[in-house]
C-alpha cells in the first residue's frame, strides 16, 4: 500500500508536497487496449482529434497522499500497489497553468480564493471557440475536477479550456437541394 512504500523509504522530506503527490501505474496490454476503445467512445463527436492523442505506457492515478498517511489501510484512500507503480511525491508550486481556448496559453501564480475569471484574464481571455461552462483543472496528483469555484482550483494545477466542435457550414449547393 502507499503508507507502507512511504514508511519503508523513511517517511516524506519537509520539501515534500503531499497534496500533488500522484501515482504512474504501467498498463497491461489488455489494459491499454480497453483504454484505447473507451477514450474513442468518449471523445467522438467532442472537440478533441483522435490523431492528435497519443496513449502512452503508464497511466496517472488519482491519489491523496494526505488523506492515505492518516487512514493507513484503509481501501478509499490508501491504494494497492502493483509491481512497477511508481510514486512520485513532487516539491510545491505556487503557479497556475492556463491552456486550451484562451488567447494567451500562461503560466501565473496562485492566488488563493482567487476566482477562474481572474486567471482565464491572465490568459488574455476566452478564445473565439472556447466552451466557457466546461472548464476543468487537472490537479498535481493526478486527479481532474470541473472549475465550479476558487476551490476548485488548486496550487501547481492546470486550467484547460476546451474548444467548441466546429461546425461544417453548407454550401450553396446543399442548401439550394435543403430549399427544392
């Protein structure tokens, strides 16, 4: 489990930031495949181009290391390992990424209590074909929330903005035969 990986490498440094903490999982052929076939279902008709994905060997696993080092054994929280899991404990960062549909893809410091439209500004705003109600942070340890409010976003997170699918207009011809 993790408390015991930790306990065995003697215990996190005081540089050590629990709370980006995440875990690098290497995935099993069938594994990999199951994943490839489930992100295809999910992203088709979304605003995300398959070739531009790429599936890697090791995939990220969502965990809270606080919460794991004060309930040890307990099943929610501190996670099974398997062979070749790699822990990866990193050191703070106060800033913020910006990416996706903003005019100036950024990196600026936290804020806390700080709200999504003072970072999105930091960015110099939305994008012609950002979709505004579906922005999403992705937190150092691995885990992604929906941005509902400031507490949504954390130290060392990213913002992404999607883009909105686009639209294939209909030409003069089409809309000619739509007309007779």
């Amino acid at each position: 489990r993790l408390t015991d990986l930790i306990r065995e490498a003697g215990g996190l440094t005081d540089e050590a930031y629990a709370a980006g903490a995440h875990l690098e999982r290497t995935l099993t052929p069938e594994e990999k495949i199951k994943q490839e076939t489930m992100l295809k279902m999910a992203v088709s008709g979304d605003s995300l181009d398959m070739s531009q994905l790429e599936m890697g060997e090791v995939q990220m696993v969502g965990i809270n290391l606080d919460e794991a080092m004060k309930n040890p054994g307990s099943d929610r929280w501190d996670i099974v390992l398997r062979e070749g899991d790699k822990l990866v404990v990193p050191q703070y960062s106060n800033t913020v990424s910006i990416n996706g549909q903003v005019m100036y893809p950024n990196s600026v410091a936290y804020r806390k209590g700080a709200k999504l439209s003072f970072y999105i500004d930091q960015a110099g705003g939305y994008g012609l074909r950002a979709k505004r109600r579906r922005v999403f942070a992705v937190n150092m340890n691995g885990t992604v929330t929906r941005v509902r409010s400031s507490k949504d976003i954390t130290p060392g997170c990213t913002i992404l903005v999607p883009a909105k699918s686009r639209r294939k207009n209909m030409s003069f011809s089409e809309i000619l035969s739509l007309g007779t």
